[in-house]
C-alpha cells in the first residue's frame, strides 16, 4: 500500500503542509513514522479523508504547473471492476471525478484506492494518468 508524507498529502488536499499536520496532530487523520522517523499517512486512509474534507470544501488553490487546463490531480477514492470495463472514482481537492474506463486500462495503470492519479478533462471524456 502506498503511503503520502504530510507535504504529498497536502497538496493533494489542496491545503498547506501546516494544515495537513494540524490535522494529523488533532488526530484527524491516522499516520505512521517510517524508519527515518517521518510521518506517513496510508493511502486508504487519504482516499478516505480527502472525501471528508471534500464535503467541508475550501482548499488552498496550487495548480501544477501543466499547458493542460483541465487536469485535476488527486487520489483513488474508489475502483469498482467489471468484466470488462471499470470505474474509478478520484477525490481532487474539493472534486469528486468519475471515469468508465477499461478493466485492462486500470490494471495496466496500477489503479487502487489510495494511489496519486490525475484526471484530465477533455470534452466529454476523462483520462486518468497515474503519478
């Protein structure tokens, strides 16, 4: 399973690293240390957090730095797999973004709840890029 640092986690709350670790020092959100002694919150836990702090709403605005207008990175809140096809769901900042998309295309990305991946809007349709 894939764990964020409080800085990684922040930005894909969409807050400062400051309120990212008041958060975890009030007992918000669960984290571990890893053998540097750094705290490392576990991507389940963030998917599950991001979606609670979604519904508060208001994050810090730090938009990448990408010629794509409608990229919204965020993380894996959900994946549910069909035969063929599959829907991911990714919770960015405030955004709560559904994708159908092919059961090999969320295998060969490595798609799981809890994992960093961006969305990219265009028209109609959502492209979801691992990062």
């Amino acid at each position: 399973m894939q764990s964020y640092t409080i800085g990684q986690a922040a930005r894909l709350l969409g807050v400062s690293p400051d309120t990212a670790r008041r958060w975890a020092d009030a007992g918000r959100v669960a984290t571990h240390r890893d053998k540097s002694g750094r705290r490392l919150i576990d991507g389940r836990d963030l998917a599950a957090f991001s979606i609670e702090v979604a519904g508060i709403g208001g994050g810090e605005e730090d938009a990448p730095y990408t010629s794509v207008r409608n990229a919204f990175p965020g993380i894996v809140t959900a994946v549910k797999l069909g035969d063929v096809a599959a829907q991911v769901e990714i919770q960015a900042g405030p955004h709560r973004l559904v994708s159908l998309l092919t059961r090999e295309a969320v295998e060969e990305l490595g798609l799981e709840v809890g994992v960093e991946a961006t969305a990219r809007v265009k028209s109609t349709s959502v492209h979801i890029d691992r990062t």
